[in-house]
C-alpha cells in the first residue's frame, strides 16, 4: 500500500514538473510584464487605476495559466489561449505607458 501510495505521489509530481516546463515562455512574459507595470509606476507613467487594471489583468492571466497547467499537460490550444492574453496585455501595458498622462513634477 505504501508503494502504490509513493508511486502516485511521484506521478503527481513528475505530471505538475512536466506542465510547469512546457510554459516556460509564458512564465517569462508574465514575470517581464509584471516588471514594466512595477516601472511604469514608479516612473509615473502609469497613473494608479491603470496600474490597478494592469494588475488585475496579469492575475486573470496567471489564474488562466493554474488551470491550463491543472491536468499535467498543456495542449497547442490552451497555449495559444494564453499567448492571446499575454500579447492583449503587452499591447495594453504599452498603451497605458505611452497615453501622454500629465506627470506631477
């Protein structure tokens, strides 16, 4: 029993090291994003509401990426899934670092 038992927890870990290394590329992007909206707001270029919204964006997205990664494996679809939302995010940080928003001086 305790090797039956052994066996399935290495199962487990060996499903969830699988998933995690199949969307290294995503795990970078979300971790670069997550620096330009921390940047953008220090330097000002970024007002506190779209920080907020950026934010809440990137948590969609890693919430996304949980589940996607839930059953070990991560399907071609499930991966352009989270490129779309990673690219709609990367445009919308732009946007939001580039709107000519009045800085306190």
């Amino acid at each position: 029993m305790k090797q039956i038992f052994s066996i399935a927890i290495l199962l487990m870990l060996s499903l969830a090291a699988q998933a995690q290394s199949q969307t290294k590329r995503a795990d970078t992007r979300q971790k670069a994003q997550r620096v330009r909206i921390a940047d953008g707001r220090q330097d000002g270029e970024l007002t506190n509401r779209e920080a907020a919204a950026l934010n809440k964006q990137q948590r969609h997205i890693r919430r996304t990426e949980r589940r996607v990664k839930a059953d070990g494996v991560v399907t071609p679809q499930e991966k352009m899934k989270l490129e779309r939302k990673q690219d709609r995010a990367n445009r919308n940080i732009r946007r939001a670092k580039n709107n000519q928003v009045e800085k306190p001086q």
